[in-house]
C-alpha cells in the first residue's frame, strides 16, 4: 500500500438515493438531521415498471435526483432509515436507496466519529442486489436500458456527465472537445447480473473501442423495492 493510501480513512458507506425530482432535498435534510455531514445532488432521468406514460407514441422518461451521501459504517442504518421515512420509499413508485462499501475515503479533513454506541460496523443481510454501472456516448443511454430491460432488468436511472479518453482527441481551434456522456444505474439481483452484463457488452458493443465501459459494483442494502423480486 502507497503512502497516500495509507493516509485514506476506512470503514465507510455510500449511500445511494433516487428520487422524484424535487425531493431530494428533503431526502438530505433528513440524512442530516440522522447524522450525515452533507451529500451530493445529481440530475437524471428514470424509467421503471412503474413509468410508462406516453405522448404520441414516445415515452416520457420523469426526471430524477440522485443523493450521494458518504457515511461511517455504524452511521448507515440510521441514515437509511432516516431517508427511507423522508421520502416515502416504503411507497410504489417514491424512489429507491441502496447501500455501497466504500474501501477508502480520501479528502475527509477531520477524523473519522468514534461510535458511541460501543458496537462494531453495521451488518447487513446478505446481498441480494448488484449495480451495474454503464458510461456510454451521449444518446445510447435509451439503447442500453432497453438492452438491460430485455435481458431481465426492471428499469435504470440515466445520469449525463462528460468524459476524456484515449479514442477522444478531438479539437476544435485547439481547445479539446470533451464528448457528452450518458450514465446508465442499472439495479438487478444477483442471480441476473451476468447475464444483464453479458447482453450490455455484446449488443452495446461495448468491446468495440470508443464505445462505453460498464462495471459492477456490490450492493449491501436496498430500500424501496415495493414488489416481489422473485
């Protein structure tokens, strides 16, 4: 291990919340009033079992917030549930939370709480959930949840950011252009994973060089899953 990461905190949670556009901020005060120090707001856009409306034959795909909230270990549960009962999760339709580890955390400038409480980090079931993490070219974010939706996912939540790589070095007037992406946060349990992955590398193409990357991340816990998952 490198010196820097030596310098690294451990022991921390990444909770992850998506909500209808305009409650996030309720879902964050909540986390701080539960005992997070802050969060992250982000914009997107969400399909899921619950969303089919139409207009002209073209589906309207209700925007999204996503609050990214970094916590201890022994603080996870208490945030959880603090955003769960602030946004309604236990609700169809009102959002979803999951629960990520996190190996290392850098950038947090005061010391890690000592838990009071005297237990030890939280424990949680044995996950049942993996995230599927797909960036891809603006404009094949629709293609990609199509693709997960056929192979067994319920939906996904498109996130849009902008990235640089080895296969993108164009410019214009010498200034780099830095193309558009699109995120794509698919939520599948476990036992579908591989082949949700699978069906998103091969008609993605994303072997191709240029055309996107996914990655699976872990899930510890999940909060507004309002259905049998069976």
């Amino acid at each position: 291990m490198t010196n820097l990461l030596a310098q690294c905190l451990v022991g921390y949670k990444l909770l992850v919340t998506i909500v209808p556009k305009g409650a996030a901020t309720r879902a964050r005060v909540a986390s701080l009033r539960a005992g997070a120090e802050g969060g992250t707001i982000l914009l997107g856009r969400g399909t899921g079992m619950h969303e089919f409306k139409k207009i002209f034959g073209h589906s309207l795909d209700p925007e999204r917030e996503l609050v990214l909230t970094l916590v201890p270990a022994e603080s996870a549960a208490p945030v959880l549930e603090s955003l769960v009962a602030a946004a309604t999760l236990h609700k169809p339709g009102r959002g979803i939370a999951f629960v990520i580890d996190v190996p290392w955390v850098a950038g947090v400038v005061h010391c890690k709480p000592e838990n009071t409480k005297g237990g030890g980090p939280v424990q949680y079931e044995e996950p049942r959930f993996i995230l599927i993490v797909t960036i891809v070219n603006k404009g094949f974010a629709d293609r990609i949840v199509d693709i997960s939706k056929a192979a067994g996912a319920e939906g996904g939540t498109i996130v849009y950011g902008r990235g640089t790589g080895i296969h993108e070095q164009a410019k214009f007037f010498g200034i780099p252009i830095e193309p558009e992406k699109e995120m794509v946060l698919t939520l599948v349990l476990r036992e579908k994973g591989e082949r949700v992955l699978e069906a998103i590398l091969e008609k993605g193409e994303l072997c191709k060089p240029g055309r996107g990357i996914a990655f699976i991340l872990d899930v510890e816990k999940t909060a507004g899953i309002n259905h049998p998952v069976c």
